[in-house]
C-alpha cells in the first residue's frame, strides 16, 4: 500500500452508486503541491 498525505480542498455533493454505495469525488494537493483526484471515497464510513 502506498501513503501520502495530501490536504483536501474539494469534495462533490454525494451520488449512489451500485458498485460502491455512496461516495464523493475529492480533490487535494500533495507535498509537492500537485493536485490529485480521489474516487471513490466513502465519506460517511470514514473515521
């Protein structure tokens, strides 16, 4: 598994999905100030 951090600085209104349930497209920089595009991501699961 790869790590890194990334600060997030945009995330999309919720959508269903049969294969993922509900997720939200995100949106952050890395470090290295390039953006980086996260899907899916279960927002609600999250801790």
């Amino acid at each position: 598994m790869h790590r890194e951090r990334i600060l997030i600085t945009v995330k999309t209104y919720p959508t269903l999905s049969r294969k993922h349930g509900e997720t939200v497209c995100t949106a952050g920089i890395r470090e290295d100030g390039s953006w980086v595009r996260l899907y899916p991501v279960p927002f609600r699961r999250l801790d």
